[in-house]
C-alpha cells in the first residue's frame, strides 16, 4: 500500500517551511531530498563502525569493510549485474564518466568517432571532448526533434566502422525524455561500438537491468535517489574495465609497487584508488533499501499522475509552453511562459516556499536548439502531491501577472 503521508512523513526536510510557506520541493532532478533512514544510516556509521576499509585486521576495519562490500552487492543486485566487481563506487555520475572517457584515451586514435546524443547533461558532452582533444577522435552529434526525442533514422546512419563509443542519458535531464536506449546499444553493439549510458535521471525513476540492457558501461549518482551527496556507482563490464588503465594512482588500488613497476590490484579496487567515501557508500545502500521499500511500482505510478496533472494545469495558462513533449516521458516538466525570464518566474514562486530549478539545467545544447536562455524545470519525486502542484501552478499565475 502506498500511502503518500507515511511515505512523506520519512522526509524531515519536508514539513519545514521556506520564506514562511510550507516548503513545496519540485528541484528534484537537481537532488533528492533524504529519508529519516538515509540520515540516521550516516550517524551510525561515524558512531558506532568508522574504521579504513580493505586494510586492518582489527574488528572495526573489518566491520566497516563488510559493510561497504555488502552495499556493493546490494546495488549489484538491484542493477542485475553479473559480477560485484563490476559495481565500482564513484563519487557520482560526472566520476563516472570522466574514468571512461579518461580510460578510452589510451583505446581511440586519430579518425576514430565518439558519439554523444543532443540531449546529455554537460557532464556527458565535456569529458568526451576532452577525450576528442587529446586523441583526435571525432564528435558526432545524435540529433533530436522538436518533441525533445532523439532522431533514430540519423542515429543509423551515423553509425559506422569508425565509432568507438556512443553515450547518451537513460531519461533527459532538461526535458524527461526516456531514450530508446535498448535499441541504441543492440545497434552499436552491431558496429563493434562500446556504449556508456548515463543513468543519473533514471535510477530514481526505474531499476535499470544492466544485463537485459547489454550496456557498457552504466553511471548514476546517490543523491538523485534520496542518498548522500559525493556518492556514485560506475558499472562497467568485466572485459571492459579489464581494459582500461587506471584512472587515479594512489593506495588501495595497486598489487605491488617499486620505484621501477607499479602492478594494479583485481577489479574493483584498480579504479578505487585513495581512501573512498566509506560512509557514502555504505549509506548508498540504505537508500537503495529505501527506495526498493517504497517500490518502483508505486513510484511510477505516483510520478506519472502528478506529471500528467501537473501538465495539464500548466497547459491551461494562457502563454505557457511545455519544452519535452517526447511520447516516453517521466515527472520532469520545463516550461516557459510568452516574454518572461524564467529566472523571474522562479524568483517569485520561491518567495513563495516553492523550489524549482531555473536556467540551462547544465544542458545548453539543449537550450540552443530551442533558442531560449533557459527554461523553468519543475521536477516530481514520488513523495509530492497533486496539493503541491496547485500550490505552484496557482504561484506562477501570480508571477505570471506580476511580470507581464
Ligand atoms: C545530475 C546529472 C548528472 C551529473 O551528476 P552529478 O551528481 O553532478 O555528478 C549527469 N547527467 C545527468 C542526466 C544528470 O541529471
């Protein structure tokens, strides 16, 4: 049973008040709030196990380390992926992706072709042009249409012998897109390309299967599904991170060392050089725990509600215009209304106790294609309500009537 008090009730943050109003939060692709669970799982970590990890033989370190590992294989199971040793702890999704691109340096040579689709968060575009620069790899843009949807027709055709990797986001962060990404990777995968989805919008939507995907490589980030800040899983394929160098040198990562030759520890520990976010990843798990508790059945359901709500009532404000109108869509809305910046929109309703994200949502490209400065995103987690969605649609009527 999904009960929406009781699911609310697990969040402090959310009955607390801002600017004198209850606190209405619709920021949640940039963060997700944290479970009373999440919170209490840090303190007892720090209270009651905080030793290093993969070192001591004392009784913490070996306490702490179970743990960390035991959340390895909690987030293994929950992506479906074959090996624990194939879940590396990251500090988040752009971790993620700057060790694959880092790593494909020493794979592309001059020619060889890097596709990234037009949707992707500057996290999943920078890395691989830094990539491009350093080894004169081509990149190759995956169109979208005016719906926000990726073209597959210019996909196909951009495919060739030449590409080496294609990247694209599992769900758009600007517009709520949900990519076809099952048929993207059979199809490069046809072409002998790699292909790195970024998981970070969809992880708080859905349990990615890694394997049923056949993906590559799979990153997201923790504090997107109601975890700690500064932690992150990066999956990649056995074969894959076999061959790829490390990304950082330090402890922890390595099998012996001299001054002539350094050897590199097994899997997972070559890419998890230094002394990690111990009491992250630990807390990583409980939030999985959190979300599997709630269930992706009732998330789902309670997301796309409030999204088809939520539409509709924006839809009837004279001069609103609803970027993203993709078919396959989750609880993510960007809108602009006729001659106001959205930066004044999101200005007044904040005085009003409501959180949402104005700007370039780190996705210009984007923003370019529609030639806008930036959208006003509103972004629903499973633990808002239609009562909040009239809250702030009643609040951008009265910006609306302010500004124009
Ligand atoms: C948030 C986000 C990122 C970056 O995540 P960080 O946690 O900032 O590393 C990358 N891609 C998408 C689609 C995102 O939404």
């Amino acid at each position: 049973m999904f009960d929406i008090q009781k699911i609310r009730a697990d969040f402090p943050i959310l009955s607390r008040q801002v600017n004198g109003k209850p606190l209405v939060y619709f920021d949640n692709g940039a963060t997700t709030q944290k479970p009373q669970v999440v919170i209490d799982a840090i303190a007892t970590y720090y209270q009651e196990i905080n030793a290093n990890i993969h070192r001591g033989v004392h009784t913490l370190s070996q306490l702490a380390t179970d743990a960390y590992e035991a959340s390895r294989t909690k987030i293994q199971n929950h992506i479906n992926a074959q090996f624990a040793h194939e879940v590396l702890f990251t500090s988040g999704t752009t971790h993620g992706v700057n060790l694959v691109a880092n790593g494909f340096a020493s794979l592309l040579k001059a020619g060889d072709e890097v596709l990234v689709s037009a949707l992707e968060h500057h996290s999943n575009i920078v890395p691989w042009q830094m990539l491009c620069e350093k080894t004169g790899a081509v990149l190759k843009v995956i169109p979208m249409n005016e719906k926000g949807e990726l073209v597959m027709t210019e996909f196909d055709q951009l495919l060739s012998d030449k590409t080496k990797i294609v990247t694209v986001n599992h769900i758009s962060n600007a517009l709520g897109t949900i990519n076809p990404i099952k048929y993207m990777i059979d199809k490069a995968h046809q072409f002998g390309a790699a292909v790195f989805i970024d998981g970070a919008q969809a992880v708080p939507h859905l349990k990615p299967n890694v394997q049923e995907l056949d993906c590559d490589f799979y990153a997201f980030s923790g504090h997107k599904i109601c975890g700690p800040t500064g932690t992150g899983i990066l999956y990649g394929k056995e074969a894959w991170l076999n061959k790829l160098p490390p990304y950082q040198g330090g402890g922890e990562m390595i099998k012996e060392v001299t001054f002539e030759k350094t050897t590199y520890a097994e899997l997972p520990h070559k890419f998890e050089a230094g002394t990690p976010n111990i009491a992250g990843g630990i807390v990583l798990g409980a939030a999985v725990d959190y979300m599997n508790s709630v269930g992706f059945d009732n998330i789902q359901k309670q997301e796309l509600e409030l999204l088809n709500y939520a539409t509709e009532q924006l839809l009837a404000i004279e001069g609103l215009k609803i970027y993203g109108t993709a078919e396959a869509k989750t609880s993510v809305i960007s809108f602009n209304i006729d001659g106001i910046h959205p930066y004044d929109i999101g200005t007044i309703v904040d005085k009003l106790g409501i959180a949402v994200r104005t700007g370039h949502h780190c996705a210009q490209p984007i923003m370019n294609f529609f030639e806008i400065p930036g959208t006003i995103r509103a972004s629903f987690a499973f633990y808002n309500t239609k009562e909040e969605i009239d809250v702030m649609v009643e609040a951008v009527k009265k910006a609306k009537m302010m500004l124009s």
